[in-house]
C-alpha cells in the first residue's frame, strides 16, 4: 500500500524554525511530483508547495517565498519543508501531497498524508 508519512510537526515560538519530512512509501511505479498543503483552523486547505521528482521545478505560494523552502531526496522518495521565521498564521496541520505532475501537486493531488500540526505561539 503507497502512504505518505509525514514526521516533525510540533509547538514553536514566534520567530522559530521548523522542519517537516515526509516519505512516500509502498509500491510506486514512476515519478511522483511531492508537495503540502495547510489547513488552519476554520479556514480552507492552501497549497504551500511542491516539487518535481528531480527537484528541477519547485512552486511556492507566492506569501511564503523566502520563508519557507522545499526539498527532497528522491533516492529516500523524501520531501522536506523549511520553515523559518514562524508567527502565528502559520498555525496548522500541514499535509504531504503527491501527484504526477507539478501542476496536478499544485491543484489536484491524489494522495495525501493523514497530516501533522505545527503550532506556532507568542
């Protein structure tokens, strides 16, 4: 069964840095693109960002840029998500994503991850 694993999520101070991990595990056949979302509370799920399997093309929400940084180890299928300088409306459960493409990351992915809080307070 193909499962994503999401690990570090956790309780910060403003200003802190966090850093999430997720591993695409199962069976894969192919490429995946990889990603997250977020959802805070009482609000939608907001894609925060992804990137291909080469980790040649990588897509931010654009409010997030120079904050918060995606990568991955494809040869441990593995995304990671760099956050620095956390304030409070970064308060969420964050959700790893796959899909085949990077666009379908951005706006359509098929699997996702059963999520992780991060908990961002003054």
């Amino acid at each position: 069964q193909v499962q994503l694993v999401e690990s570090g999520g956790g309780s910060v101070q403003t200003g802190d840095s966090l850093r999430l991990s997720c591993t695409l595990s199962g069976r894969t056949v192919g490429a995946y693109a990889m990603g997250w979302f977020r959802q805070a509370p009482g609000k939608e799920e907001e894609f925060v960002a992804a990137i291909t399997w080469s980790g040649g093309d990588i897509d931010y929400l654009d409010s997030l840029k120079g904050r918060f940084t995606i990568s991955r180890n494809s040869a441990k299928n593995t995304v990671y998500l760099q956050m620095n300088s956390l304030n409070a409306e970064d308060t969420a459960v964050y959700y790893c994503v796959a899909a085949r493409t990077l666009i379908d990351a951005r706006l359509d992915p098929h699997m996702w991850g059963q999520g992780t809080q991060v908990t961002v307070s003054s």
